[in-house]
C-alpha cells in the first residue's frame, strides 16, 4: 500500500542521519573553505516535502549539496522519490534549467507544450530556461530521480 511505502521511505531517511559525525568528527574530516567546515563524505540531508512545485501528494528530496554548496551556480542536486499519486507541480524554470534522470518507476512527464510522455529508468528529461514542465507518478510504485537545478550562462544566485 502507499502508506507502507511512505512508512519505509520516512524509516530510510531515519536511518540515514545515524551516520552523522560529531562536531569534532567534522572538523577532523571536513576541507576549509572561507573558515567553513564541510564534510567530504556524508549522507544526503533528506527533506519531506507536500506539494513539491505545487504538486500532489508527499516527495521526498535527498539533497546531496545544498545551495550554498552549488556556489551560486545552481540551487538544487538532489534525488527525488515520488510515491504513487504524488507529482511535481506545473512550473517555469526562469534564469536557470532541470534536466531529470529517471533512476527507477516510470512517470508522466509534462513537457513545455503540454506533451505527456511516458518515463522510465535511463530517461533523461531536459528542460531549457524559460521552460515549464512538471512530472506525474500515476503508476503503483516509487518513482525515483536525478534531479539538478543550474544557472543559464553568466547568472549567478546569490
């Protein structure tokens, strides 16, 4: 069912903060960048998000960099796990672009024109700047993918 889905994928992301260094951990392993201290290996910081874009349902966003890490060159590199009947809501991509990478499921992607098209693992998904788009999981299990917001040429977040 979906909820003994939600439950394993909420139990998943559970586990993954056990693996989480102590401060002093942190500074022993970490690179020093402008007096910060970064990890260089970690566990993705997991989000549950309702309504990601507007959409339906409950994703769930496996950061694997955080904004600040993209250096102004983008604002997202995550894996996205949508459950069944969840979606990306409908939105532009202003100043920057999204390809997607199917990593399993199969979905509906909406494209710029309003073209559906069916998705599966191996699809890679590109949206342009100035594009909308938004993807459905209409289908029985978890649809799993690669998403990475970056910056059109010669823009940078701050």
């Amino acid at each position: 069912s979906a909820q003994k889905r939600d439950g394993a994928e909420a139990a998943r992301i559970k586990m993954a903060g056990a693996g989480k260094m102590t401060a002093k951990e942190d500074r022993k392993n970490a690179g020093n960048r402008k007096g910060e201290t970064r990890l260089m290996v970690r566990k993705a910081d997991v989000k549950i998000v309702e309504n990601l874009g507007g959409g339906k349902g409950t994703a769930y966003v496996h950061h694997i960099v955080s904004k600040d890490e993209m250096l102004g060159h983008g604002r997202l590199y995550a894996r996205v796990v949508l459950p069944p009947g969840s979606s990306v809501g409908w939105h532009q991509h202003v100043r920057d672009t999204e390809p997607y990478y199917i990593l399993k499921g199969e979905a509906d992607f909406i494209d710029n024109d309003k073209t559906v098209t069916k998705v599966g693992p191996g699809d890679c998904c590109i949206i342009q700047v100035g594009q909308f788009h938004s993807l459905e999981n209409n289908s029985d299990s978890d649809v799993e993918f690669m998403a990475l917001i970056y910056n059109e040429a010669g823009f940078l977040y701050e």
